[in-house]
C-alpha cells in the first residue's frame, strides 16, 4: 500500500478544480489575467506544501481557500496602492469592498458561467474564444491547445495574451450578460463549444491524440453549461448533439483510416451509453425549434435505426424543413435534398439540390449526380460525377466519384 | 478516456448514516455537472443476485450471496482525461465514508473501459 504521490494528486486535483478556482478569482479581482496568475501562485504553493505536508485530507476546499487567500491578498494590496495613489492626489479614493470575503463563498457555478461568457465573448475573434475557453475553463496547456490545432505554441500564447489584454482594454465586466444581449451572447457560447468539438471531430488517424481530445473537451464544457444554464433548451440540444455525433466516433473510421458513411458504419460499434444520454438531453428541448435541437432530433433519427434501411426519412426529411426555416444555409439545403430523396421522393430533392448555391463544392455535384441516377437520368448523371471528381481535392473522393461516372452509361 | 469505478466493501451493521446519502447525492451531481460521471447507480446485495460459471466445459448457476468478504456496493462510469482523474473522483467518493461513516471500510477498483485510444496506433 502507497499513500498517493503529491504531484500526481495536485496534477489531476488541479485539472478538476482549476476552472472553478479560476472562475472564482476572476469574479474577486475581476480581471481574468490576474486572475490566472493568482491561481498560478495556488499552484506553486501546493507544489512546495503537499510534498512537505503530505496531501490535504480534502485537495479541492484546500486549492480553493487558498487561492481566495490569495485574492484577498491582491485585494489589499491593490486598495493600499490606491489608497496612496489618493494621498498624493492622483487617483480617486478605494472603493473597498466591504464584503469582499463574504463574495468569496458564493455559488461557484454563476462564477463559472459568467467566465465562460467572458471567454466567449464577441468582442474577440472566434479562435481567441476558443483558445481562452479550452485555458481557462478547460484547464487545457498552452502546449496542449497548440498541438491540437496543429500551431506552434507560440501562436497560441499569443492569442490567449492578445484576448485578456483586449477584455481588459474593452473594460469587458466578467458577468452575466444583460437579458437584452443574452440570447446573442448565448448563441456565441454555443458557438464556440462546437467549433471545440467539430476541431476534434474533423481530427484523421496519426494526428497527435490532444485532436480527438478536443471533443470530450467540448463534450464536458457542454454539460458544464446544461448543469448551469438548464433553463436553456438550446444548450440541451447542443449537448445532445454532441452525445449524439461523438456516439458514433468508433465507427466512423476504417482500420486504414478512411472515413465511413453514416450508412456504411457498422451500428454495433455505436456507443450505447452515449446514445442514452443524447436522446436523454434531446428529451429536454422538447418542443423548442433552435437549430442545435433540431439538428440532434435528426441525429437522434439515425441514433434510433438499427440498420440503415430502417431510417426514418419521412421525419429527418421534416426536420430538415424546419432546420432550413430558423436556420438556412446552402449546407442545410443539400442535406434537406438528400433527406428528401430518400423520402422516396427523388425528383423533389433534386429540385432541392438545384436552388442550392455552393460554387465549387464536389459534393453538391455528387448529390445531384446521386439523384439524377436514381431518376434514370444516367447521362446527366454521369456528367455530375465527372465534374464533382475534377472539383474535389481529396485523391479518394475522386476515385469514388470517377468510379460512379464509369458505371454510368454516357 | 473511459473509468469504470466499482466500489467494494463490508457492509455495517448499522445502515449508513443519512449525512453520507447526502454527501454522495451531492457529489454524483457535481460529478455530472462536471462532465465527468456517465452513469452510476447502487448494487443490491449479492443475494439479489447470482454467478453464472463456465468451468470443464459446463455452465453453472449459483444464486447469491457470493462467499467474498467484500460485497460489490455500487458502480460508476467517468469520462477523464487520464487515470489520476478517475483516481481521483475515487478518492472523493471514499473520503466521504471516511469522514461520514467510520465504521464502513472496503476499495474501490478503477478500471479503464477499452476505448478507441486502445485500438490506434499514438501518432
């Protein structure tokens, strides 16, 4: 029997508490820059007492009480600076907050939530959100971030500087945002947990192991989010996407590493109890139409086939109406196409297909090439799938379309 | 990566003490909240239950209790990013036996679930 090795206690304790510390800190001084260092020193100080000390009876209160020692700390410091800032009549006078410590046991959740707002928040470009979010609400390294989008570290660091240094210029308050802004503000939260999880999503074999990490990343600051905002069906519906999406990660890769289709996976190497929990979030967006709900409820269609022939088309097909209706895009509109067609109503899908405008984009000749075949219309057809082969970039989506064309008489 | 987490321990005389419902509750929730905990739920006692074998090539089926001293008290599943994670959400969830039920002691075995990281070579 060992007693458990300080290090790699506060190594993992750390990861599970770092946003919470963080979140907390960052409300205190209201500065997530200081709020990160504040937390840093947390850390230095555990990893010269726990070694000595042996590991706290509880790790997590101790980083915590810590760190806030630390933040009233900062606090004096800041206010007695101030206060002879004053005395020699060039600042204004300390506004002290009397409740300072009392502040400091407040709910942790609404700190978490009003630092991923901040994180999030539109004033930044997209990756810098995502960059600070992964630092700091999912305790991810510099190093780390940097290997799963496949940039040098360097790169990273400085987006994460450039963000604090902009939240800090643009005076943004870490807080919740006002009702008027919410369901914007919602929206790019939303938005940046996706780009997470599609990051990780898009990941191909041989990429270094932090890529497909990005998705259980995404995966838990999704159900972060749904623990503290269950009021929101579309944080419900993101997560079930989620669920959903990563349920079928096993199988959609071949030993070689090429991708399988949706309707070539095999569904026994679907991960059942990610599917529960999907269709369980699903449950609750239950009558609400915001594009992530919607495009779960067609997940959760697939989710609920068995085989691939026993797919629901009549109803992914209506969802994709509706999907196109609060959230059009020519994307939406070839998978609406698709959906439609196998509906058992080909001709109207391919009328779909013809309205969408993707200039440049092989698949959209390759779903009308698709479709056209199916209609009996195999000259056009082939002329499809030879233009969708010449288009694409990727050598193996050129075979398979070439090799559609050839089977195809002229 | 994938934990399964199976606790093991005698069960005490005395039922366990309301507090330590409470605290555990607490704990699962905070645990989902986390993104952490998938699954979980409490293990009847294994006279509940019974042990299908396959021994000289013939099937048996023995009801419960089984003989072990230790009896199988609950399971979870965790999502981590590595093993000290789930040692970790572990040792949360025996420390408070230790400091809500003294009386009660036993393990709890933390076992990685075979997850696509096994099957791909690291790049």
């Amino acid at each position: 029997m060992t007693s458990p090795d300080p290090h790699r206690t506060l190594a993992a304790v750390w990861r599970l508490e770092s946003a919470r510390i963080v979140a907390t800190l960052a409300r205190t001084v209201r500065d997530i820059g200081l709020a990160e260092e504040l937390a840093q020193d947390t850390m230095v100080i555990a990893l010269e007492r726990w070694p000595v000390d042996g590991v706290p009876d509880h790790p997590a209160s101790w980083l915590m009480a810590t760190a806030k020692h630390r933040a009233i700390d900062a606090l004096r410091r800041q206010s007695t600076y101030q206060q002879k800032l004053h005395e020699v009549g060039r600042a204004t006078p300390p506004s002290v907050d009397p409740d300072i410590a009392a502040g400091l046991d407040d709910y942790v959740g609404d700190d978490l939530l009003r630092l991923i707002f901040t994180t999030c928040h539109p004033v930044l470009p997209p990756e810098a959100r995502v960059a600070l979010t992964l630092r700091l609400l999912g305790g991810l390294s510099t190093d780390q971030i940097a290997r799963a989008y496949l940039v040098p570290e360097a790169t990273i660091g400085k987006r994460i500087t450039r963000a604090k240094r902009t939240l800090a210029e643009r005076r943004i308050p870490i807080e919740l945002p006002p009702p008027a802004e919410a369901s914007d503000r919602l929206a790019s939260v939303l938005e940046v947990i996706y780009l997470i999880f599609n990051e990780g999503y898009a990941a191909t074999a041989g990429d270094d192991w932090m890529r497909p990490a990005l998705c259980n990343e995404a995966l838990r600051l999704g159900r972060l989010l749904a623990g503290l905002a269950p009021a929101e069906p579309e944080v419900h519906g993101l997560v079930a996407l989620m669920e959903l999406q990563a349920s079928r990660t096993a199988a959609r890769t071949a030993a070689d590493g090429s991708p399988i289709l949706l309707q070539d996976q095999d569904r026994r190497r679907w991960d059942r109890l990610l599917i529960r929990r999907g269709l369980a979030a699903l449950a609750r967006t239950e009558g609400t139409f915001g594009p992530y709900a919607l495009q779960a409820a067609i997940a959760a269609c697939h989710a609920r086939a068995a085989r691939a022939e026993d797919t629901d088309w009549t109803h992914i097909a209506e969802l994709y109406d509706l999907l196109a209706h609060v959230s059009p895009s020519p994307i939406v509109e070839l998978n609406r196409a698709v959906a439609v067609a196998n509906a058992g109503r080909p001709a109207e899908g391919l009328a779909i297909a013809g309205g969408v405008d993707l200039p440049q984009y092989a698949l959209l000749s390759a779903v009308r090439g698709d479709l056209l075949a199916r209609l009996g219309r195999d000259g056009e057809a082939r002329q499809e799938f030879e233009r969708a082969a010449a288009m694409t970039r990727n050598a193996r989506e050129r075979q398979l379309f070439t090799a559609r064309a050839q089977e195809l008489s002229p | 990566m994938r934990y399964l987490i199976l606790l093991k321990g005698n069960r005490p005389a005395t039922p366990p003490p309301p507090e330590l419902m409470g605290a555990i509750a607490k704990l699962g929730e905070e645990a989902s909240a986390a993104g952490a905990l998938l699954d979980t739920a409490g293990l009847s006692p294994s006279s509940a239950g019974a042990r299908v074998g396959l021994y000289g090539g013939r099937l048996s089926v023995t009801d419960g209790p089984f003989a072990e001293a230790k009896e199988t008290i609950s399971y979870a599943v965790y999502q981590v990013r590595d093993k000290e994670e789930a040692v970790e959400w572990a040792n949360r969830f025996l420390r408070l036996h230790r400091d809500l039920w003294p009386e009660w002691e036993g393990e709890a075995d933390v076992l990685k679930v075979m997850g696509p990281e096994d099957f791909t070579a690291p790049a």
